[in-house]
C-alpha cells in the first residue's frame, strides 16, 4: 500500500512539473508573441512616421524650390523697376587722365642671385692630427699623405667655387639687363599709351567728331545693364549745332517674366505657373523703354563736363521678329530730342518716366509690345552717312561739289531740283540778297497737302530760333500747311524747341546731303576749307 501511494504521488508530482513546465512554454510563447505584435506595430509606426518625415521634407523641398523661383521672379522686377535710379549713384563722367598709366617700372628682386656663394673652409678638409697608438706605429707619415690629399682637394673646391662665383654674377647681370630692358619696354609701352591719351584729350577738347562719338561711345559702353540686354547703339556728332545723335538699342519684351508666380500643390504634387497678365507686361514694357531713354540721355549730359553737347536726340529701336510678317525688323518705339538746359533741372529721382518723357514732347510708341513704330525725330543714317562719307576726306581730292562753294544758281536749282524729287510743286523760286533760296510750293495730296513755304540757307554759322520764328511768321502770313527750313549748317536747340508741336521741319546739313545723295542722286559735301 505504502508503495502504490509513493507510485501515485511521483506520477502526481510528474504530473504537475510536466504541467509547470507546458504553463512555462505556453506563457513564454505568449511573451514571445506579444513581443513580436508589438515590435510590428512599432516598425509599422515607425515606417508610417517615416513616410510622413519623408512627404513632408518632399514638400518642404517643393515649396522652397517655388519659393526661390519666385523670389527670382521678384528679384528680376526690383531690376527692371530700377534702371534709372541705379545711373542717378553714379558719376558717369571719365576723366581721361585717370586712363593714364604708371611709368614706375617693379623693384629688380635678383633673388638667390643677390647672394654670394660661400668659400670653402680649409677646417672642412683637414684631416684629425694622429693620436695615441697611431700617432706611434707609423701615423705621420700617413697624417702627411692625407693632408697632402685634402689641400689638394681643397684647391680643388676653391677653384670650382671661383667658377660657380663667376657664372653666378654672370647671371646676375643678365638679370639687371634683362629687368632694365624689360623697364625700358614698359616704360616706352606706357609712354605711348599715354600720349595716345594726350592727343586724344586735345582732339576731343577740340570737339573732334569721331572723338567725341568715341568718348561718349566709352560712356554708355561704362553702364551696367542686366546681362540680357542688347546695349547696342551707334552715335554721331554734329558739330555746328552741338548735338549728339544717338541710336539706342532696346530690349525685346521678353525681359519681362511671362509668369507672375509659381504655386505647389501638395496633394497633387504638382508645380503650376500663374501667367502675368497681358496688361501689366505691356505696363512693364513700356515703363523699362522710358527709364532706358532717360537714363541714357542723362548719362551723356552728365559726362560731358566741357559743354559739347548741347542738344541729345535719341532714337530708342528694338531689333526683333515682326509677328505679322515674321521678318526682321527695326521699329523705333521712343524718340527724343531735348537741350541739356530743359533736361538737367529736371529732378530724376522723384519723376514718373513716362510723365517726364511726354513733357519733353517725345515721340512714344502707343503700343510697344505690339511694335508699333514712331517716326524719329531724326533718322540716324541720315546723320550718319554724312560723317563716314565726310571724315578724313582731303578737300582737295574729293571731287563731290561743295554746296558751300558751288554758285548761287547752282544752289537754288540744287534745292529745287530736290523738292520736286520729293513730291513739291514749284510754283515760285528766287534766291535773295543774302543768298537765301525761297521757293512757293504746293503739296498735291489730298489731306495733307497745300502750300508749302521752302526757305533755303547756306553757310556754316549755327542758325538760331530767329530764323525759325521768321519762317513760321512767313508759314502763318502765306496761310501755308507746312513750312520747310534747310541749312548747311546745323541748328541751335532753341530753334528746335520752337519748331516742336508746329507745322514746321528743320533740316540741317547732314540730312540735307543724305536727301539729295538718295533723293536727287547727287552725292554732294560741305566743306567750309574749300
């Protein structure tokens, strides 16, 4: 009996240990599962933090990519909205003499070459006395034989040192030579730059017409425009009436930002561009146009220090595509002329530029974007051709005929030849006492036509608004449409301000010889040493 109970008792107790141990595995099981749920939902939160840690550095990156292409944009306005006050800092005028250059030739640095070589020291070859043990079995004698040897290649050393010596001053004077020759070089090199200088200064005081053009061609050349624009031009000088012409070239109307702003659309992770109405690039446009023909013409009023321009007249051109025709083509969108006096009390600063423009009775395009042109105040090439057929040309080997010399006759069929040429019917033509051609024409057009009083002067004088005012006194007393003085010479800018806004046409002597050379066919000069 005793021994069934031991028997049930050890199954018993097997029993229960079994059912600790199975109780163990399952609750580790339990903690091993719960522990891998739990390390899931955390790699779940984790990756789901980390798609959004990514989205939103996406995004960040978006928005700040929108955001510097807009702060471009505005940049790029802040630039355009500025272009005549950035000229109004800066003193546009060059002084010549700080384009000279220095005649001090640098400092001869022979380097290693400046340093003597040292000698050779006789301690560095003598050999130790004999001493000891050495100095008793036979050391003298070979002591004598090694000093013998080391004055030999002391001697030695000494001469190879006297060589090295000689070569080394030899190089040291090449070197002198040759940063005395190259100062010699530099100094002549910088003596005719200077000089060039010189004469350029006389001949430009003496308001030589290519001078002058070169000089003022250096101004606006001196302007800093942003990088896309042309800065093209070309000028001319005309000395009888002190004015400078000028062709500008503009920009196209693509400096303005076609997009007003960018936006970034996150759900759609999508950039999209706002376009800048049609209205504010023609405001624009139209506003960069007035600011460049202001800027330009102060920057030459201002650079001229000695008074030789007294009158700017300007044509403001864009070089570009016609859309119509899609050919090249040139229109003149502003054109300009006003006399340093009017154009230097006003305050540029504080002006609105299409405000200031139109007090100055400029020509501006209604609608620039779309070209459409103005007539220029003056046609450039008319001036122009004048100077490169006239400059450097000896009178006495330029066979054209001189209208300064050529008889009175001869100028007043000259000028009547001309006007019919041009459309004019001659209905009365007489040369007066004072050499003047007056010529009675009538101009057959309908609407624009009628009487037309020619008044015709030679001679290299300046005229002044005295003989404006006469021709219109003339114009009003025959009941003329339009009255037409022509000269030789140039005109003051007074005259010009008095003819503006009437139904008068000053012509000087450059246009004057343009218009007979394609007109009448009949290339002709000025020239008042003849």
């Amino acid at each position: 009996m005793s021994s069934m109970r031991e028997m049930q008792r050890a199954h018993a107790q097997q029993v229960h240990a079994q059912q600790r141990t199975q109780a163990t595995a399952y609750r580790q099981h339990q903690q091993l599962a719960w522990e891998a749920e739990h390390a899931r939902q955390a790699a779940e939160r984790a990756a789901a933090e980390d798609e959004r840690q990514r989205k939103r550095l996406f995004t960040e990156a978006r928005l700040a990519k929108v955001a510097a292409a807009n702060g471009n944009i505005r940049s790029r306005l802040e630039e355009l909205d500025e272009l005549l006050a950035q000229t109004l800092a800066v003193d546009d005028h060059i002084d010549l003499n700080r384009l000279k250059r220095s005649t001090t030739p640098p400092p001869f640095d022979p380097g290693k070459l400046a340093t003597p070589l040292p000698p050779p020291q006789w301690q560095d070859f003598a050999p130790p006395a004999p001493a000891g043990l050495g100095k008793m079995f036979g050391g003298e004698a070979r002591h004598q034989q090694q000093v013998t040897e080391a004055q030999q290649a002391f001697e030695q050393a000494k001469v190879q040192h006297e060589a090295a010596e000689t070569q080394r001053r030899q190089l040291l004077v090449t070197a002198e030579e040759r940063h005395h020759q190259q100062s010699e070089k530099l100094a002549a090199k910088v003596a005719a730059h200077n000089a060039a200088i010189d004469r350029f200064s006389a001949v430009f005081a003496a308001a030589d017409p290519k001078a002058v053009v070169e000089y003022f061609g250096l101004v606006l050349g001196n302007s800093v425009y942003p990088d896309d624009f042309p800065q093209r031009y070309r000028l001319a000088y005309l000395p009888e009436s002190r004015q400078l012409v000028v062709e500008y070239q503009l920009p196209t109307v693509g400096i303005i930002p076609r997009v007003q702003e960018y936006r970034y659309l996150p759900d759609d992770d999508e950039v999209t561009a706002v376009g800048r109405p049609a209205t504010d690039i023609a405001e624009r446009y139209a506003d960069v146009i007035t600011q460049i023909t202001l800027r330009t013409v102060h920057e030459l009023y201002e650079a001229d220090r000695t008074r030789l321009i007294e009158t700017v007249t300007l044509n403001g051109i864009v070089d570009t595509l016609d859309p119509g025709t899609g050919r090249r083509a040139r229109p003149c969108l502003v054109s300009l002329r006003t006399n340093r006096a009017e154009f230097v009390g006003i305050n540029l600063a504080r002006v609105d530029p299409a405000a200031c423009l139109r007090r100055l009775h400029a020509r501006l395009s209604d609608h620039p974007v779309g070209l459409d042109p103005v007539t220029p105040v003056v046609d450039f090439d008319q001036v122009d051709k004048r100077f490169a057929d006239e400059i450097d040309v000896l009178a006495d080997l330029d066979q054209r005929p001189n209208l300064l010399t050529i008889t009175a006759d001869q100028f007043q069929q000259l000028i009547a030849d001309l006007f019919t040429r041009l459309g004019l019917e001659m209905r009365q033509v007489r040369t007066t006492s004072d050499g003047t051609v007056e010529c009675m024409a009538h101009d057959p057009r309908p609407l624009f036509g009628g009487k037309v009083v020619v008044l015709a002067r030679r001679g290299g004088a300046t005229v002044d608004v005295s003989a404006v005012r006469d021709l219109f006194g003339v114009v009003q007393a025959e009941s003329a449409s339009n009255g037409i003085l022509v000269t030789t010479a140039g005109y003051a800018s007074a005259a010009f301000d008095f003819a503006s806004g009437k139904p008068l046409e000053l012509i000087d002597g450059s246009a004057l010889l343009h218009m007979l050379a394609e007109s009448g066919g009949v290339k002709a000069r000025i020239d008042n040493r003849s």
